[in-house]
C-alpha cells in the first residue's frame, strides 16, 4: 500500500521569498488596475466635450456614469464567482479583454443608448478586475506582504485615475 503523503500548501507559500513570478504578478495587476482608474478618471474629462458632440445633457450624461458604476457593482460579482468556477487568472484574462474591447466601443459610440449600454457592460468587466486582482495576489504571496501587495494594486488605480487628467487634456486637442 502506498503512503499518502500531505502537502501543506499554505506552509510553502509562507516559507518563499518574493521571486521574480510574485513581482510579474503584481505588476501586471497594478498595471490592469492602473488602466482600470484611468479609464474611470477619464470620463470625468472627457465629459463636456462627450455631452456637445452627442447632444446630451449633463443629467443624461449622469446616467451613462451610473450605469457604468452599477455595471462595476455587478461584475464584483459576476467576476468573483466566474473566478472561482473557472479560476482568477482566468478571470482576469476575460475581464481585462473585454474591458479593453468594450473601451474602443466608448469611443467609437455614437449616440446616448450606445454610449449608456457599452457602459454597463465595461462596469461589469471593470468590476470584476479589483477584486479578482487582489484575490490572485493575497494567494500568490506571503501573509507578510500581503497588505503592502494590495496597498501596491490599489495604488494602481490611484496612479491611473491621477493620470487621466493630465493625459486627457493633452490627448483630447490632439485626437478629438
């Protein structure tokens, strides 16, 4: 008869050091939520020169960042539950795609019901990337780095919203 022999997983993940995979791992997570606060930031720029060019009110407007904040509310927990059926970096890979799809949408929208629905749907992939972000990472590095990993994630989207002011107004006369 064979011996089994456990293995204690969370023992071995608190024994490692930080290796070259756990620092890609929060890189890449700061840089998909660096993107995520840029984006969210943006449409605060953006949003006069949005409501002239599609003849929208600033009310109207208002509803297109709603459904883009309920959207977030919902992709939490879509996201949450997709990662754990078919895994976070999964998860992530779908989220970060989607959103990046659903953003050239925004750009390209035309009219207030495109603009409102693309919204609503990039929420929910936006939603989904915090929180998947930090669960990958709380369960990739030791319990002693573990808030300064989050704190470096969250930083992320602090940096990226801090950004879209600075980058809108010098891309926006640019581009359109």
């Amino acid at each position: 008869m064979a011996v089994r022999q456990n293995i204690d997983l969370s023992e071995i993940i608190e024994k490692q050091k930080l290796s070259s995979f756990i620092v890609r791992v929060v890189f890449l997570s700061w840089l998909v939520t660096f993107f995520d606060g840029f984006d969210m930031g943006a449409m605060s720029f953006v949003a006069p020169d949005l409501s002239a060019a599609l003849h929208i009110s600033r009310l109207t407007l208002g509803k297109v960042f709603s459904a883009g904040q309920t959207g977030m509310v919902l992709g939490g927990f879509l996201f949450g539950y997709l990662g754990d059926l078919i895994g976070r970096r999964m998860s992530i890979i779908v989220a970060t795609i989607s959103f990046g799809i659903l953003t050239l949408g925004l750009a390209t929208s035309g009219n207030y019901a495109a603009l409102f629905a693309l919204r609503f749907v990039q929420g929910i992939a936006v939603g989904g990337l915090l929180p998947l972000a930090w669960a990958l990472n709380i369960e990739y590095v030791p319990r002693r780095f573990r808030s300064t990993v989050v704190t470096l994630i969250m930083l992320g989207w602090t940096f990226g919203s801090s950004f879209a002011g600075p980058m809108t107004i010098w891309l926006v006369p640019r581009y359109g």
